[in-house]
C-alpha cells in the first residue's frame, strides 16, 4: 500500500463523521492548548523573577546581621537588626582577592520633607560604590561621592519615586531639575539634593525607586545616632565562577574578626545571588511542571477519548475490515490504516491546539502583566506528544482490527 | 484443460473448546480454467465453508488443496492474504461495499494494496465496471445511493480489478429481487462466455445454479453429485 493511499484513505474515513471525529480532537486540542498556555505562562513568570533579581546587581553577596547565638539560648534578633556589621568588617573584606566592589550601608525610615510636603521611606548611607555594586544608575545630577563622605557633605540623592511624592502633585509630573539643588529636611537636618536615580521598576519592601540615599557617614552620626553600626554590606564578586569562593572567604574572615569558632554561632549572614537565583528558578521550575503536568492530564484524558471512538470505529467498521481482508489487505496494512487514523486525529488535535494555546497565551499576556514565553521546545513537545498519543492510544484498537478474522468480520451483523 | 481448483479429500472440522463439528466430510473435486459451476445445497450443509477454503480465507483442516496449481492448504494468514489479491475475486450477498465512498472508489480498492499508481487504478476499474454492464452515469455516486442490483455489479466489477484466476460468489442474488438477481445472473454468463473468466456461484437455489455450466451438489458435507447442466437457463436482457 502507498503512503499517499494510506492518508488518502485515512482523511476519507475521518471526515465520514465530522462531528465525532471533532469532538474527538477537541480532547486533544484542549491538552495540547493548555500544556503550550500553562508552560508559556510559567516559563514567562521564571524569566521574570530571574531577571528581577538580576537587576539586584550583578555577582552580588549580600551580608546582613544576623543571629548572635549564645550557649543554651537561641534567642536571635531579627534579620538585620542586630548590630555586628561595623565599616571595619567592610573594608577588612574590600581588601580580599575575588572581591570587585564593597558597599556598606546603614539605613533607616525617617520622615522627609520639602516645602510642606512630606513622605515616609528608606534613607540609606552609602559609598561611592553603591551604583555599581546595586547596579544603579543616575538620571540627572551626581550619586555620593568619597569627598561627600571624608567631608560628611549633607547632600542627598533621590529615587524617582521620592522625587514625584515631594516635588510633583497629583496633577503634574516632577522631573530632576526641579528637585536638584532645593533643599530637603530629614530628621530635622538639611541635605542639598545633588541627584535623581533612574528608575529599576521595583516594587515591595527593597524598591530602590522610593529611597533616599546620603553619604553613610552623615547617616551615622546625624541620622542613626551614634552607632557605627553597619545594616547590610553589598559586596560585588569579580566573576560568577569566583562567588562562592568569595563567600566563604568572607565567612572565614568575619568569624575570625568576630571572634566566633563555630560556624553555626555567626552572627552574619551572606546572601548568594546566585543561591536566590537557583531557589528562585526551583520554585518557578516547579510551579511550570505543576502546570505542566494539570495541562498533562487533560491529554491523557484526550488520549482515552481517542482509543474509545477508535474502539468504537473498529467494531463499527467490522465488516469494512472484513472485507479489506478478503480482498487482499494484510495485517500489516488494518494496522497501519487505523494507527494513522489515530496519528492523524492526535496530530490535526496537536497542530489545533499550539494554535489555541499560542493565541491563549497571547492574551494572557495583554491582559497580564506577566510575560509568556512559547518556547520552540514545547511546541515540539506537543507536536511529539500528541503523535506519541496517537501511537499509544491507536495502537491497541489497530491491532484489534488487524486481528479480526475475515469470515467472522464479513458475517457480523 | 488447466484446472484452477483442485480439491482433495478436503475436511473441515470446527473445534469449539473441544466440541468438534466435521463441517465438510472428504470433498474432492476440481474445476478448469473458463468454467462456469454452480455449488448448490441446502443450508448448513457447507457451502459457506467450502468457499472459504476456495477463496484462501480459511485453510482445510485436513486434504489438499491447490489453487492455480499451487498447494495452499498449510499458508500463514498473509501469504492467504497475497493469495486472495492475486488470484481471487469474492461477490457476497450483503455487497459489502463501502458506504461514503464513490463507486469508482470502491472498484479500485483491491488495486490500492497492490500499490498500483491512482491513474492506472482507475483506468482498469473503470474497465471493469464496462464489463460488469455497469452505468456510467453513476460512476461517481456513492455506493449507498444505488440500488441492490447496481451495488452487486460494483461488487462485480471490483471483483474483477485484480484480474483474478477465480470469481467466487457467494448467494450473490440472495439479497436481490427475481429482477435485479437476473439481471446479476447475465452478468456472471457474459463475463464467463465473453471474458472467459472462471466463476464459482454458491446457492441454496436450483433457480440460480441452472445458470451455470454445471452444478455440484453438496449435502452434509459431501458432494452427493456433479454433473453438467443439460438445461442451463439464460438470464433474460430486457431488464437491463
Ligand atoms: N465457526 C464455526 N464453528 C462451528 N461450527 C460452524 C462454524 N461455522 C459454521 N459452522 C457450522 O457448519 C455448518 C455449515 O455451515 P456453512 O455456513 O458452511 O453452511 P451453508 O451451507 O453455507 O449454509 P447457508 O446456506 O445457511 O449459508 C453449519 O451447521 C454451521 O453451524
Ligand atoms: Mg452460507
């Protein structure tokens, strides 16, 4: 038998019966549609999160305060308020090998104003290296410079979401030259606003847009008081390949300054980008198989309607088959007509499907602000997939038709 | 004269879970090239079976049996299968034709698992339906739009697309009406006169089998006579 015969045989026979051969695909488009949809979606939600936390900064180790644990006690204070990060500790670490760029910050939530209007948020003291360790850019003016700091220079640089709730209204946009050179107040103390950031789009408790940031000396004696304390250290490795080695120098060094033997009593923690990057991906990675594996069961269902009509086609073509045998057909020739008819349901089902759940995706994302990613190997999972179903679930109805015996096939009523 | 079938000693014996029933009891006889022999008797005394043997669907379950000189009687189901498209042309009582599908279609579905070429396909089966005195006005109808008579002369004339050693019919009337049948019949006598093809009729009817050359009777499971038909009837024409 030709292959072209073969097909030609095969679209004749399921487009006898259009509606049950399309209620039939439907299971199989449905499966098909929400694989591609489900996993575009989670694929999308993944490259987003990574790159959220890409934008944290680049090969970046966070180190914070942390748990000081004492002998039969494991009362700890909450991350980052213990005090056991000083400027010393920061520049003990600037001078190890591996290490690009330290930032110390302090930081605090103190009340702003300027001419009558006011906002709550972030200050952070920082170094000149904050930009590139956090991966910030300026948009107008300058950031803190090593001088605003061995001067103690009360100058302040702005997030654009700071600038909008002092300088703007509800009714008009600020823009940096209206906030750069005015004068604002933070906590009773005059700083000159010598720059604007650019936007990163953050949002949540780390929003880099709403913060206001000063040199970290002025933060510490007139913002935070006396203390000398560091809240977070931000150290930029040189390379991917060198964080972890950077990290455990670090630890070394710090329980050596710190005077701390065991590792499970220090009183610091680091922060891995690339650890928050993996447990990230991990978690997105399950959710997309989670996904997967909902819009999986539906195939499956999809696949037993396919052997079920199959099933059924086979007893009702019984005599058909009988026939086909009498005059010649082999068993080779019943299997290979019925398998394709599966195939080519599965497929015309598959093919349907990467359409819907393309275009269901699409709209996700509109309406969304979650980005889909279609993928070509997940269309080509599907397109597997759905032959691979045809196969699975045809199979056993074309070796039922194969089997028939002709005489009992032509004789059944 | 060559001879097309030859039978010896054939038995069949149904074995249903140990229930044996001898069906067909010793049946030996042989048919030449270009004859026209009615198999006639009773119901239930073994026609049907004896023409699966014939027509390679079935194997003997004792005796021999060859078919255009070749022993067939201890094939596996394929080799049957090859058989049945090379050498055999079947015509059942129910037509057996595929219901959505065109009359052209159905004629060349035989020549499809002989992997013939679409064009030559349907140029032999458009031969074949000439043959069988079948309109062509309705080539291109489907096959569950005719009447019984026409769907029997589509059956016919697929029979004849392989160009077979052998026609076997099985009760080819016994669905059709005195008319249509006759008309079935005259067609059975031009293809054997004119055609020179070999025809086997099975029937339950003396009506029917005093169309052929020659009748052989069977009952029980044996041949009880064979002899040539001094009257054969002809199929009257105005009906066509
Ligand atoms: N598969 C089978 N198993 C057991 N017995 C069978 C089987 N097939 C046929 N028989 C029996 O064999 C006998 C002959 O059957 P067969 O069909 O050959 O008769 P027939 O002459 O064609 O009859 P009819 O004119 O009714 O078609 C019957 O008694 C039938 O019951
Ligand atoms: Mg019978």
């Amino acid at each position: 038998m030709k292959t072209e015969d073969l097909f030609e045989e095969t679209l004749l026979a399921i487009t006898v019966n259009k509606v049950r051969t399309g209620l039939t695909m439907l299971g199989i488009v449905i499966g098909i549609a929400s694989v591609i949809a489900l996993t575009a979606i989670g694929q999308g939600a993944q490259g987003m999160i990574q790159s959220s936390i890409q934008s944290l900064g680049s090969n970046l180790l966070v180190i914070i305060p942390g748990a000081s644990k004492t002998f039969g006690s494991t009362v700890s204070a909450g991350l980052g308020s213990a005090e056991t990060l000083t400027p010393d500790d920061s520049n003990a670490i600037a001078s190890l090998s591996g290490v690009e760029a330290v930032s110390p910050e302090a930081s605090g939530r103190y009340q702003i104003i300027y001419n009558g209007s006011n906002t709550q948020t972030n200050v952070l003291g920082v170094v000149s290296a904050y930009p590139q360790v956090r991966d910030l850019q300026v948009a107008q003016g300058r950031f803190i410079t090593d001088s605003d700091n061995n001067s103690s220079a009360r100058v302040a640089v702005i997030g654009p979401t700071v600038l909008q709730d002092l300088f703007g209204s509800s009714i008009a946009t600020a823009t940096p030259d209206m906030a750069i050179g005015q004068t604002i107040r933070i906590k009773n103390v005059d700083f000159t606003v010598v720059g604007v950031t650019q936007s990163k789009g953050g949002s949540g408790f780390n929003n880099q847009d709403d913060m206001v940031f000063v040199p970290l000396t002025v933060a510490q004696h007139f913002l935070i008081g006396s203390s000398q304390y560091l809240s977070e250290i931000d150290v930029e490795a040189q390379s991917q390949q060198v964080m972890t080695q950077v990290q455990n120098e670090i630890t070394n060094l710090l329980l050596q300054r710190h005077g701390i033997s065991n590792p499970q009593n220090a009183d610091f923690n680091i922060i891995n980008q690339a650890d928050i990057v993996a447990a990230a991906s991990s978690v997105t990675g399950t959710f997309t198989t989670l996904l997967a594996a909902i819009a999986g069961i539906s195939l499956l269902v999809g696949g037993i309607g396919i052997m079920n009509m199959m099933l059924t086609t086979v007893t009702e073509r019984t005599r058909e088959i009988g026939l086909r045998k009498a005059i010649g057909a082999k068993k080779k020739d019943i299997t290979m007509q019925f398998l394709t008819e599966a195939v080519m349901l599965t497929f015309g089902g598959g093919i349907i499907g990467i359409v819907v759940g393309w275009i269901a995706a699409t709209v996700v994302s509109s309406l969304t602000s979650i980005t889909t990613i279609i993928s070509l190997s997940s269309i080509l999972l599907a397109f597997g997939v759905s032959a691979g179903i045809g196969i699975l679930f045809g199979y056993y109805p074309a070796v039922r038709a194969a089997k028939l015996n002709p005489i009992e096939a032509l004789r059944y009523e | 004269m060559r001879q097309i079938i030859e039978c010896r000693d054939i038995r069949k014996t149904y074995d249903n879970s140990g229930v044996k029933t001898p069906v067909l009891k010793g049946v030996t006889f042989s048919i030449a090239e270009g004859e026209f022999v009615a198999i006639m008797g009773p119901s239930g005394s073994g026609k049907s079976t004896l023409m699966h043997i014939i027509g390679a669907l079935d194997t003997p379950t004792g005796g021999e049996y060859y078919l255009d000189g070749k022993d067939i009687s201890k094939l596996s189901d394929d080799d049957l299968a090859d058989i049945r498209r090379e050498k055999i042309g079947f015509v059942f009582q129910a037509f057996n034709l595929l219901p959505r599908a065109t009359v052209l279609r159905n004629v060349t579905l035989p020549l499809i698992y002989e992997g013939v070429a679409k064009e030559k396909r349907e140029e032999i089966a458009k031969q074949a339906l000439r043959e069988s005195a079948f309109p062509e006005g309705f080539w291109q109808h489907h096959s569950n739009q005719l009447s019984g008579g026409m769907m029997q002369r589509v059956a016919i004339a697929r029979a004849l697309v392989n160009n077979p050693a052998l026609i076997l019919a099985d009760e080819p009337t016994g669905n059709l009406d005195s008319k249509t049948g006759e008309i079935v019949l005259h067609t059975f006598q031009s293809l054997n006169e004119e055609g020179k093809k070999t025809i086997v009729l099975i029937t339950h009817e003396a009506y029917v089998a005093e169309h052929a050359d020659r009748i052989i009777h069977i009952l029980d499971g044996n041949i009880v006579r064979d002899e040539r038909n001094k009257n054969k009837r002809m199929a009257k024409t105005e009906n066509l």
